[in-house]
C-alpha cells in the first residue's frame, strides 16, 4: 500500500489481489471511501506511487504475481 496527499485528500493505493488497484481517500480515516478502481490483467501483488513527476498528476505503478509491471 502506498499513500499520497493531494488537495488536501489523502489517498491510499491498494493491490488488492484479483480485484486490481484500489484508491480509497482516507482523508477521514474512520469513514473510508472507494475513490476509484482498476482492473488489472493478472493479480495485483504490489504497488508504487509517484506523485512527483509531473506536477498535478499521480502514477501508480502495479506488479501482478508473475513479475509483470503495468502503469495506471
């Protein structure tokens, strides 16, 4: 899981196994909320977030159990 502040929200990025890539703002960390989702080819096993890059914008990063990377 990686987590990044942007405009004052506070978004955790999740490999969620079959389920793909989660977004969950988590800015109001008792109340949790699907900011959005990503289906991914195989199984998401890890994630990476650059929120550095290119100002504004944020990059995750998703590799699936059998060493593949994908940029979502």
């Amino acid at each position: 899981m990686a987590r990044v502040v942007t405009t004052g929200r506070i978004y955790a990025y999740t490999a969620a196994g079959m389920q793909g890539l989660y977004i969950i703002d988590v800015t109001d960390p008792i109340h949790p909320v699907t900011a959005s989702a990503f289906d991914t080819p195989g199984v998401a096993w890890r994630v990476a977030v650059d929120a550095t890059t290119v100002p504004g914008r944020t990059y995750a990063y998703v590799t699936d159990r059998l060493h593949y990377l994908l940029h979502c």
